[in-house]
C-alpha cells in the first residue's frame, strides 16, 4: 500500500503532509475509508488518485461541457470562471459516478449525520439521525487569465464556527467535498491550495497569504480527486497557461442545514426520476428518523414517481438503506 505525502509547514498547526492515496491499490473500499477518514481527522483533505476511470471521465466531460455558461452574473467568480450548476441531472454519468463512489458515501457518513439523544418521550428514551445531504453540485472550468481566489472555508456558507482544536471531533464540520479533476490540475493552470490542518484552527486566525510557501498544490491527473472538510482553508490558483482546467465538485452538508442549491428546483423533475435512488435520497427526497422531509406523511418520493424507488414511509438512512 503506496501513500505519498506532501510535506507542508504551517506556523498553526506544525507540519501537516496532503495525504495522497491511490484507489488501485486498496481492495477493499471499507478498508480505504476508514483510512481517508483518518487522514481527513488529521489533514482535512485527502487526494484519491484514479477515482474515476478515464472513460468516465470523457463522458462526464462531454456531458457537462454544453452546459458550461460563458458568464455567470455571480458575485463570487470572475468572467474566466465559468461554471454548470446542477450538475447531477446534467451528466448521466456523473451521477452514476457518485451512486458508485463508496469511499465518499462513507467519508460523508462519518462526518456529516448527525446523532440527537437519548431524549425522553414519556418513559422511554429515543435516539435519532438525521441523513448527510447534497448541497450542490456543479462543473467548474478555470479559463487561461483566471487570477488567484482568496482562500476561504466552504463551512463558512452553513455559518460553521469553531475555536482551536488539538484534535478532530465530528460535527465540528458541516461540509464534506468531492473535487474530481477532468483535465490535469497543476499549479501552472491554477489548481486549489489547501492549507493543511487549518481544519483545527481557531476559525477567528486570518488565512495567510495566497503565496505564502504554508499552502499545497493539489496537483492530479484526470480521474484523480480530493475529498476535503469544510474547515479547511483553500483557493484556486492563477492560471497562467492558455489552457482550460476542468473540475467537477459536489458539496454535502448535514441535513441540519439549508442546501446551497435547492435541490427542488435547480432540476427538471423527469431527470430527477431517473437518477440513482441513492442519489435521489442524498438530493432530499428521503424521511430522516426525526421524521423530516416528508410529502403527506409520506415518501416525497411517491410524489415525483422514481422509477426505481421502493417507497419508505417510514424514517431510512441513505447510506444504510438497503433498496
């Protein structure tokens, strides 16, 4: 079993290395969670390299590719960074891609339900979860000029605040992201620095500045990937090369929090029933064990009518359901 790292020397956190774990040679997918969890505990980001295959990869590529936008009117991303949200309905692959990927069903599992009692109701004690959930999804390009993005915590969307830390707890982060390379990412083309262990930090600390030799590249080939928790502090790169670099992501947060992109209405509801079941639960249509998120007391399922959908009305699990 290979693991390369990169070292890194942060002034908070002393040397963090960017744990890198290649897919191929684990065989077991339980056996490399339980270690991408624990990197993820320590670094707060993780590189996966062959995630998806190299033909997953040119479908997900040609399936997004019409729907990247020249110019989104967003306040967040400048003219060369262009974007196609929505991407689970976009990209039939994509979807599948994710309906597959163990390792980040679990990874969001572990760190994004969230666990409430024992409470009292009458004379009996109850404890209840409530399920991990996509917050967004979106296909991300970084044209030749893009300038380099301030670094900043994607927790900080779901108002996620925490003081320092010697070691991780769960529920200290509210987001888990899947980053997926579709072109090669490196520092020429502007590929995320990441701040290794910053995850722990008081989240009161500034960043440091985005040259500072603190900071990672992740660098990956196509297929590779990244899973990170949304303590850490990161940004994209310059892209000073006249070539185009090409991202999927997918962000979950805890069912405790609102979605970035409403899952209900950024996709047209014949493709919705189409998806994975898996992925449909993940996207909202799913009753936590707290009873929430149904339709009539029922399945919300049962009103888009999925094609594969065996109805729950009664609280499941996503990731442990058995359908």
């Amino acid at each position: 079993m290979a693991i390369e790292t990169t070292n890194n020397q942060s002034a908070q956190t002393g040397k963090i290395p960017l744990p890198v774990l290649d897919m191929k040679e684990f065989k077991s997918e339980n056996d490399l969670a339980e270690l991408v969890i624990e990197k993820l505990k320590v670094a707060g980001v993780c590189v996966l390299r062959n995630s998806a295959s190299p033909e997953e990869v040119r479908k997900i590529t040609h399936e997004m590719t019409p729907y990247l936008k020249d110019r989104w009117d967003f306040f967040a991303f400048e003219d060369r960074f262009t974007m196609s949200p929505g991407l689970l309905t976009l990209s039939e692959t994509y979807s599948q891609y994710l309906d597959r990927h163990v390792v980040w069903q679990k990874v969001c599992n572990y760190f994004l339900t969230h666990t409430y009692g024992p409470y009292w109701a009458g004379e009996n004690q109850y404890t209840t979860r409530t399920n991990p959930q996509i917050s967004f999804s979106t296909g991300l390009r970084l044209g030749p000029g893009t300038s380099v993005q301030h670094l900043h915590r994607d927790d900080a969307g779901h108002h996620g605040w925490n003081q320092a830390a010697k070691e991780h707890t769960v529920g200290r982060d509210v987001t888990v992201g899947l980053f997926t390379a579709c072109t090669k990412a490196t520092r020429a083309n502007g590929t995320t620095k990441v701040l290794p262990g910053s995850h722990l930090w008081d989240y009161s600390i500034a960043p440091p500045a985005s040259d500072s030799n603190e900071l990672v590249d992740v660098v990956m080939d196509p297929g590779d990937c990244y899973l990170m928790l949304g303590g850490v502090y990161h940004g994209h790169g310059a892209n000073t090369t006249e070539e185009y670099r090409l991202i999927t992501t997918t962000t979950c947060t805890t069912s405790l929090h609102s979605q970035r992109e409403n899952q209900f209405l950024a996709h047209d509801v014949e493709k919705v029933r189409a998806l994975p079941l898996r992925i449909q639960r993940l996207m909202g249509y799913n009753i936590s064990e707290s009873y929430s998120g149904y339709v009539h007391l029922k399945d919300p399922l049962r009103v888009i009518g999925s094609e594969d959908a065996k109805y729950n009305d009664a609280p499941c699990h996503v990731f442990e359901q058995v359908y």
